[in-house]
C-alpha cells in the first residue's frame, strides 16, 4: 500500500511539472499566436478587397458582423464579411468582400472539410472567381461544380444569406 501512495504522489509531481511547463509555454507564445492571426486576417482581408486602406470590424449583434472597408480618404468602398454553410461532409466559410452596390469583389474560402477531388475544388480559383463582380444576392452567373453541387451551393447560399442579412442590416441602421 505504501508503494502505491508512493507512485501516486510521483506520478502527481510530474502532472504538476508537466501542466506548469505547458502554461509557461502558453504565457510565453499566447502574444505572438494572436499576432500572427491578426497578420493573417489582415493580410485575407486586403486579398479580398485590395482598394481598402483600412478595415473596421463591426459586430453590432451576435449573427451580425463585418468589416467595413475604406480607401486612403476614409470613404466607404465596401464590406467584409463571413459567410459559411453546410456543404456535403463539412460547414464551408467564405470570406465575402462586397462593394456598396452589391457587388462582389471576392471570395476566399477560409474552411472546409469536404470530398477530395470533389468538394474540395471550390477552394480552387476556377470557382472563386466566377464570384468576382457578381450581384451578391442572387448569383446568377455562377456555375457550380459538376459532382460537387451541394458544396458550390453551400457556397452560393451562404454567401447570399449573408449579403441579405448585411443589407437588411445596412437599411435598419439609416
């Protein structure tokens, strides 16, 4: 009985040990995580809407948020947002930058876990780019992918259903 107190208590030490290490790493790297995810979604969002100066986030409700997009004479040019939708093995999210007259300058897909060789293919330029200069509320022009429908709509659906919310938004707040 007395070895088995004694490989407990050896055994607590080194989880202590252990779980002090991990939270020093955490301390130590926590800071420069974050800022790489800032520079990431900085650098995502000047992709998306290469004519923005700068970029405002906007979460005026919990569903609701964006980036508001401005030129080098802080004049509005547009909005960011993202969009994302249940594809055929995987929720798909899109990052949307629309212009003031609905239009779309871009997308990107940030995520997605769909069927290789199938799914996966609306990560590919082909795609996204269909999207470039389309009416964000009814994407008329874009063709989907050929066996892999339920992910290019997933695609298409979210991204308008976001755009109307955005709109609805945009017209309640005037």
């Amino acid at each position: 009985m007395k070895e088995l107190a004694h490989y407990g208590f050896i055994l607590a030490l080194i989880c202590v040990i252990a779980a002090g290490l991990l939270a020093g790493v955490n301390a130590l790297t926590k800071d420069k995580i974050a800022a790489q995810a800032r520079f990431e979604e900085e650098a995502a969002l000047k992709e998306i809407m290469p004519q923005a100066a700068k970029f405002v986030e906007k979460n005026p409700t919990p569903e609701i948020s964006f980036y508001q997009a401005f030129d080098n004479q802080d004049k509005k040019i547009g909005f960011v947002f993202k969009a994302s939708g249940k594809g055929y093995s995987s929720e798909i999210q899109t990052l949307v930058g629309m212009f003031l007259d609905g239009r779309i300058s871009a997308i990107k897909v940030l995520s997605l876990n769909e069927t290789p060789g199938l799914g996966m293919r609306v990560k590919e330029d082909g795609f996204t780019r269909q999207f470039n200069n389309q009416e964000a509320m009814s994407l008329a022009n874009v063709q989907a992918i050929t066996g892999a429908t339920i992910s290019s709509r997933a695609v298409m659906d979210s991204i308008i259903k976001k755009a109307q919310e955005l709109k609805e938004y945009m017209q309640n707040e005037k």
